[in-house]
C-alpha cells in the first residue's frame, strides 16, 4: 500500500487558508470575496490535476484575478498626497458614505415634504459649518474649475488683475493664465516674478476690472529678495478680491504655518476663496468656494455651474469628510515619528525573521500635492536593496516606495497600520538574491 502523503494533491492548501492570506485578503477588500474564491477554487482544481505545483496555488489565484482600475496602492513613498496616487486617501466614515451613496440617494429630494430639495445640501451645510467667517459656499469638480467658474461669472469682458509672480503652472502642463483667459477675461499682470507691492495693483485698478486675483504658490517656493501684498491691504483697494489658497486648508495648522487657510483668509477680508477638497482636507477631488453670498449667487446660478457640478459619490464624500477629524491625511501629517520608527522596526525584524535583510533607518517625508511646499517631516524608512522597488510596485497589492542613492525607502507614514503586514509579505514574495 502506497504512502498517502505523497499524492500531491493532500499538499493543495484548504480555501480558507488561501484567503487568510495577506495578499489574498487584500484582494478581496478590491474585487470581493466571490470573485478572489473562485480564483482560488479554480488555482486548486489546477493541482489536483497536476497542472501545477500545489505551492503554485496562492500564485496562480493571484495571476488569475482581474486588475481593478485604478488599482489600490500602498503609499510608502512619503509623499502624503501624491498626486500621481490620487493625492488625499479616504477615511472609512468617507468611503462607508459614497458606499451607501452608491445606490439611489436623496441628494435632491426631502425626503419629508417628497419636495425636490437644494442638491448635496447635507455637504454644503457642513462645509459651512466648518468655515463660519464664509456667508456662503458652493462645490464644483477640482479645484481648477473654482477658479474657471469665479473668472466665468464675474470677469468675462473684464480685466482680473494678479501679480506677475503668481502666474503659475497647476500641473500637467496647463497654466493658470491659459485657464483664466478661456472664459473670456483678460489679464492684468502687475509687478515682478519675485516683488509686486500695493502700489502696483493700486495703478492697475480701474473702471474695467472685475476682481483682483491673487493666487498662493502652492507648489514652489520663491526665496530672497522678495515680497508680496497680503489679503488684508488688498481688500482696501476697493474691488472684489479672489484668493485661490489651492491646498485646501480650511483652519490654521501649526503643522503647516505658512499655508494659507480658508477661515483667516476669509477674516482678513478676501470677497471669494477657492481650494481644493482631496489636498489637505484629506477628501474627494472637489472645488470649494467660499465667501460672500451675492457672489456665491452668482456663481451657483452661472451656466457653466451645471457643467462643474460634483456628483452624489462626491457630496456623500465631503460631507462625510467633513465631519471627520481624523483623515488618514491629518493622521499622516501629525503622525509621532517615534512611533512610526517602531513600526518600522517591526517590520524590520517580521522580514529579518525570514531571512531577508533590510535596515531602518531616517528619512524626510513631504506634503506633496501641490500644498506646503518647503514643508518637511522627519520620518522613518525601511531601506531595502533597490531590485526590491519592481516587483513590489507591480505586485499584489503594489506597494510604492521611493529610490535613493541606490536603495528602496519604504515610509510607513501613508500606510494604514493594518496594512504592515501586507507590506511584510509583499517583500517576503521577493525571491532573495543568491
């Protein structure tokens, strides 16, 4: 009688097994469990026909599971909003919100009267909850569109006068003047790249000016002999003044104290601020508008207002957003780099249990995304060796570091708590060199 254990089909791995696994479960948060189950079944059948190894099985199911798109990422770069991964991550009260948004919602009806009722006025009531110095607000797409829908009601046939040094480039190649001249306004350029003074918007002020815009560099810096105007002295020159903050910041920070905020910005006499809701806020990519109420009017009744409206997924996001003092951005920012260097040491000694050799050692993390530039955090990194930086970032799920001077830093800043040991096994499935 032959021994048992040799058939290999006693050495498939049991169901459950498979979908305890890290790279398994992480699926399954993506895809669902039906469909990671039946990759894994599937993978199983192939053993037992001898098709494949058994040890092949949790490899197979992986390779078998469709790419979502976009694919979820583990940020372990340091870049706390990286725009290339989407910039802000959600919290889980945001993502259980546009979840239960996803069906039919009451996101223009009262419910109570059976009346339509104004769209997404659960978020725009938090919003200007959280901004009171505001008299009003509206939401558009990004934080672009603000700015093309405030040129667009306001400026078209008119002149927006704005400092020379604020001039700049959003990203992607598109330019803020490019921008502001397709709704038909025209620019005033004042001042210098690196010094425009009162004085300078003062003689540029006149009967054809529709706003002075003035616009924080929120992904440069300018240092030296220079000098600005702030919101305050603009606001006595007699026109609207519009302030694009960018990073969406709606309180000050001590974290952060040269980004301008929304609150003080609006307090200091600015007619209209414009920002970003997937930066700072740490929530859905959206436009926000804030300030006075006859021109939040006129921006909510313009034509162009329906063509930038946010969807009900958005409005269920930032309400939620809103509402939630604890974002993995806030949290990212703030984070204590003591305990994120005992993190890092964890894992260090999961992976060095393994037999694969990594050190920790000190790393500099950045806000990124277009807000508090200058801005550094002292963080912590895993140091691997470079060939690491492949096939992690292709792997399941991808985990992206950053390379330097040779080696791959991974920053655990971004990276959910929960998710180390998903890092942990994404370089345990990297083959050591012989």
């Amino acid at each position: 009688m032959g021994d048992g254990c040799a058939d290999p089909r006693r050495r498939v791995p049991r169901t459950d097994a498979l979908l305890a696994e890290p790279r398994l479960a992480t699926a399954m948060l993506i895809l669902g469990r039906d469909r990671v189950k039946a990759a894994v079944r599937q993978a199983q059948e192939q053993a037992r026909r001898g098709e494949i190894d058994p040890d092949q099985v949790r490899d197979t199911a992986l390779a078998a599971l469709p790419q979502a798109t976009p694919r979820a990422v583990l940020n372990a770069t340091g870049v706390v909003l990286h725009t290339n991964l989407g910039r802000a991550a959600l919290s889980e009260p945001t993502v259980a919100a546009v979840v239960a948004a996803a069906g039919h919602t009451d996101v223009e009806l009262d419910l109570v009267t059976g009346r339509r009722a104004r769209r997404g006025r659960e978020a725009m009531e938090a919003l200007a909850a959280a901004v009171p110095q505001a008299e009003a607000v509206h939401v558009v797409n990004n934080g672009a569109a603000a700015l093309l829908l405030a040129a667009a009601a306001l400026a078209v046939d008119a002149e927006i006068v704005i400092s020379r040094g604020e001039l700049v480039e959003i990203g992607d190649g598109f330019r803020l003047p490019d921008l502001i001249v397709s709704t038909g306004a025209r620019l005033r350029e004042v001042g210098t790249t690196n010094r425009t003074t009162l004085a300078d918007y003062a003689a540029a002020i006149g009967p054809d000016t529709a706003f002075v815009l003035k616009v924080h560099p929120s992904n440069f810096r300018v240092t030296g002999f220079t000098s600005a105007v702030p919101v305050r002295d603009l606001a006595g020159l007699g026109v609207p003044v519009v302030v694009d903050i960018g990073s969406g910041l709606l309180a000050p920070d001590p974290l952060l104290p040269e980004e301008p905020d929304a609150a003080s910005t609006l307090a200091a006499g600015a007619d209209l601020v414009t920002a970003s809701g997937d930066k700072l806020l740490g929530g859905p990519q959206a436009g926000l508008l804030l300030g006075r109420a006859g021109l939040i009017e006129r921006l909510r009744r313009h034509p162009l207002a329906r063509a930038l409206r946010v969807d009900k997924l958005t409005l269920a996001g930032l309400a939620a957003t809103l509402g939630d003092p604890h974002t993995p951005t806030r949290a990212a920012l703030h984070t204590d780099p003591a305990g994120l260097r005992e993190r890092t040491e964890r894992l260090r000694e999961a992976i060095a249990a393994d037999g694969h050799k990594a050190e920790v050692v000190p790393s500099v993390a950045v806000v990124g995304g277009g807000g508090a530039p200058g801005v550094e955090l002292d963080s912590w990194a895993l140091s691997l060796p470079e060939r690491y930086a492949r096939p992690l970032r292709t792997g399941v799920p991808p985990v992206l570091g950053r390379v330097a001077q040779g080696r791959l830093l991974l920053d655990l800043r971004c990276v959910p708590p929960h998710a180390d040991e998903a890092v942990r096994a994404a370089v345990l499935a990297v083959p050591e060199e012989d």
